[in-house]
C-alpha cells in the first residue's frame, strides 16, 4: 500500500446500499464492517481504525438504523510500532455535513 504513504482524503460512504437486506439486530455492527471495508479499498491499508465519534455516530439511532450516508475522514498514517506487520494504517474520523449534495472525494491538506 505504497499510495504515497501518508494522506488524508474525505470520502462519502452510502450505507443504505451497503446494509439494505441485513435483519435488525445486525445493522449498525454490519455498518462499521462496511466502513472499514470501504476505506482499506479506498486507502489500501489493512489495518483500519474507527474513531469513537464516528462509532458513536454509526451507534446514533440504536442497533437498528444506521444512518444512509456518513462523511468520512480518512488519514493513512506511518506505524510507528516497530514489529507491526502493516507499515501504514489508516484512521477513520467522522465528518458532520449538513448535506451531501455537491460533495466531492476532497483531499484535505
């Protein structure tokens, strides 16, 4: 995952598309599953780390409704850890928009 090494870049994920058929119980852990799935396809890292704003953001409406579209921070960081296997790693922030129209996958400096 040599993309440049470190960048920072914010993204929109559509949930909605990526939970739909999942059965109640099941949804806001299936919604962080498909976030980090998302941004290691994105990023190209493995390791993925998910920021207590936005698990809580996720977590927001209960077990049940997953919110159908999260703004993403997504910073691909050095490992300073010397025995880690992944050389990078990614964070993942939460982003509160008040819509999503006219976005685009900006590169935050």
């Amino acid at each position: 995952a040599k993309l440049n090494d470190v960048a920072t870049r914010e993204l929109t994920i559509n949930l909605h598309k990526r939970i739909h058929g999942t059965n109640y119980k099941r949804r806001a852990p299936r919604a962080i599953k498909e976030i980090k799935k998302f941004v290691q396809a994105q990023m190209g890292t493995t390791d993925t780390r998910i920021s207590a704003a936005l698990n809580e953001a996720v977590w927001q409406y209960g077990i049940r409704k997953a919110p159908f579209r999260l703004r993403l921070s997504c910073a691909r960081k050095v490992n300073e850890d010397e025995n880690a296997k992944e050389k990078l790693y990614t964070v993942v922030d939460y982003v509160p928009v008040e819509t999503f129209k006219g976005l685009n996958p900006a590169k935050a400096t």
